[in-house]
C-alpha cells in the first residue's frame, strides 16, 4: 500500500504545475477541431440520409 501512495504522490506532484501556455491552447483547439469533425460528419451523415442515398453496393 506504500507503494501506490508513493507513486500517487509522485504523479500528482509531476503534474500540479502542468500549466504551459500553448499546451492548453493546443488541446482546446485539438477539442474544437474534433468537435467541429464530429458535427461535419453526423451532418454529411442525415444529409444522406434525408435525400435517400443507397448505402449498399448490391
């Protein structure tokens, strides 16, 4: 049990300054980029939908 609070410690101490600039940037652009992925595709998705485009190949 030693251990695990020894390595707990260790992390938590690792990464309670982790606070650069363009690192929080980076991944709140990398999150919206995803976001906005994610809308562009379940939109191309309904627009097949709605205008009755044949998925298969048969």
């Amino acid at each position: 049990m030693e251990k695990i609070t020894l390595v707990k410690e260790i992390y938590t101490e690792a990464f309670r300054n982790w606070k650069n600039y363009l690192l929080e940037n980076y991944f709140k652009l990398f999150s919206w980029m995803g976001f906005a992925l994610i809308g562009l595709a379940t939109y191309a998705l309904i627009y097949r939908i709605s205008t009755g485009f044949s998925f298969s190949n048969l």
